[in-house]
C-alpha cells in the first residue's frame, strides 16, 4: 500500500470551537477575548476569527505581526490585544492594524501611549510584566484604562487586584485554567485551550500490518501484531496512546517519518489510527507525553492537512 496524501488530517470542528466560547460567555457572564495566538493553537486564525467574531468581544494574540497577518481587526471589528513584549514600531502601526500593545513598563507605555495600552502587571510569573512597586508610574505614563495578568493560579488574581484594583480600571486575568473560579473572572477571561480541546481530531492510515516476528524497529520492541503509519517526531508525534478501529492501542516506537503502533487482528491497511478526538483526549495524550496539553496539541496540528467542518 502506497502513502496517502494527506498523509495527516485534521478535523477542525468550529462549530465545537464557537460552542465552547459560547458556554465561557454564558457562564461567566464578562467579554471574552479568544486567545488565537500561534496561528490559533495549530487551528489556523483566519478561520477561527471569522467563526467566533459573533460570539466573543475581542481576540489576543502573542504579536502585533501575528494579529495583522490573519488581518482580525480588518475581517471583525473587534479589539485585538497583542499580550506579548511590544515590539520596536510606533504607536501608528498598532493603531493602523487595530491592536492595543501590551506593555511593562513606562518607557513603552508613554511610546505607545496613542495605541491604547495595555499594562501587563508582573503577579508571578516574572516575564514581561511590570512589577507592582512599579504600575502607578506606568499606567500614567500610558494613560492607561485596562491592565492584566497572566495567571494560573488563584493567587496572581489576588496579586493583580493588589496592585491595580479600586483605580477605576479594566482588568483580566483569567484563561483556561481558571475559568472555573468566579473570583478570577473580574472584568474579562481570556481562554485559549478551552476553545480548542474538543474541536480537534487528528487521524492517519495504517500503511502495513503485519504479525510481528521477534525484536523489531529500531529498538527491538515486542509486540503480537504491529503497524506502520507515515507519521513520525518530524510530525511531532511521540510515543503515546492512539486508537485503531475504537480500540486504545499504544505508538510502540517513533522514527522520523513513520510510526509502529500496536495492533489487533482485524486491522487492515487503510484503516484509520486516531492520535486525537474521537474519545483520545487531550488530557489523556499529554500524559502519555509527559507534556502540556498545549504541546499535544501544537505538535500534532503542525503538519496535518487541516479540514474544517461545523461552519454556520
Ligand atoms: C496563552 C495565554 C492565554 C491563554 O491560555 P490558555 O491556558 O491556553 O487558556 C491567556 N493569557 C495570556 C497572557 C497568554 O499568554
């Protein structure tokens, strides 16, 4: 059997993506500000833009350059928040693109005080964030009328309220891993996992099978039947679960284009061999993985043909 292109696809559902954000609006009750950063976790930001523009109040991205690229003002009107370290362009190339910089400090605040900053406040996470003895001096050297935190946990809310709360300004600092704390939502969420751990399955076909005689592969590995997939770490596979006709099986070893997967004895060539969705979550692969979810997720998005499905 002969490769299949696309060898690698992904199902992106933006029907599950809109959903998801439309349960965050309904349950929180504050805007919500879709993080489509990295090209939207692998999902591809064009699309996920133009899926979510009637459900959320804005996007974040991590750069200016990211957030004009896929042109999310141009297409939806919306405000958009670059969250990363501002970068060395005048306020006019924010403003022309339609993006707030986040800063940290009052040197850029005061540069991109036309822009519209945004104070990022330094609760913890000690990365581009303006420390507290510091935000008085740069939210007025912006103008300042929102700040923000990256928090993860309880305690960055509570730092971040410490810091900047009671000055009449906008704040947010929750994303995914805080959604369930109402405390955290303050005046806005920012998820970004959250609306994409459903809505993705990633499948490949099997390209041989065959009953395993002693040590195979690379690293001699024992099995009773085995398979190959064309999908290897230069797909951003790794060892890990997968599942073949509803079955949990285990990747037994990874090369670099290709794949042995353990199989039973009904799997035939051709068959499909689902590395995410379809019940494989991505709580269960980034176990498996020893990794985050938002690694799963990337690396197995990253050279997959996408195709999109749930449109309105
Ligand atoms: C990436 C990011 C988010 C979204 O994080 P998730 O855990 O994926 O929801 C929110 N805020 C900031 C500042 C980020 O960098």
């Amino acid at each position: 059997m002969t490769f299949r292109t696309p060898a690698i696809t992904a199902t992106i559902d933006l029907g599950r993506i809109r959903s998801a954000a439309a349960a965050i609006v309904a349950r929180t009750g504050v805007p919500v500000f879709a993080v489509v950063k990295a090209d939207a976790y692998g999902c591809g930001a064009g699309r996920v833009v133009a899926a979510l523009a009637g459900t959320v109040a804005g996007f974040a991205t991590f750069t200016l350059a990211e957030a004009a690229s896929a042109g999310i003002h141009a297409a939806t009107a919306l405000p958009v928040l670059a969250m990363g370290p501002p970068v060395d362009l005048p306020a006019a190339d924010y403003r022309m693109a339609g993006v707030r910089p986040a800063v940290h400090d009052a040197t850029q605040a005061a540069t991109l005080c036309a822009a519209g900053p945004v104070l990022c406040v330094d609760t913890g996470m000690q990365r581009f964030a303006c420390p507290a003895d510091q935000v008085t001096a740069a939210l007025a050297a912006g103008g300042c009328s929102e700040a923000f935190t990256h928090a993860t946990r309880p305690e960055h809310v509570t730092r971040l309220l410490a810091a900047v709360g009671g000055r009449g300004l906008r704040l947010h600092a929750a994303a995914t891993a805080l959604l369930d704390r109402p405390d955290a939502w303050l005046d806005g969420v920012r998820p970004g996992l959250a609306l994409y751990r459903d809505a993705v399955r990633i499948a490949v076909r099997l390209a041989e099978c065959r009953d395993t005689r002693g040590p195979a592969g690379y690293t001699g590995f024992a099995a009773t039947r085995h398979g190959v997939i064309p999908m290897g770490y230069s797909n951003g596979l790794r060892t890990g679960w997968c599942q073949v006709a509803g079955t949990r099986r285990w990747v037994l070893e990874v090369g670099m284009q290709t794949a042995f997967v353990e199989l039973g004895v009904g799997d035939r060539p051709g068959d499909e061999v689902v590395l995410l969705g379809d019940g494989l979550s991505l709580e269960d692969q980034a176990q498996a993985w020893e990794t985050s979810r938002q690694e799963v997720l990337l690396r197995l998005l990253q050279t997959a043909t996408r195709e999109y499905v749930g449109e309105s």
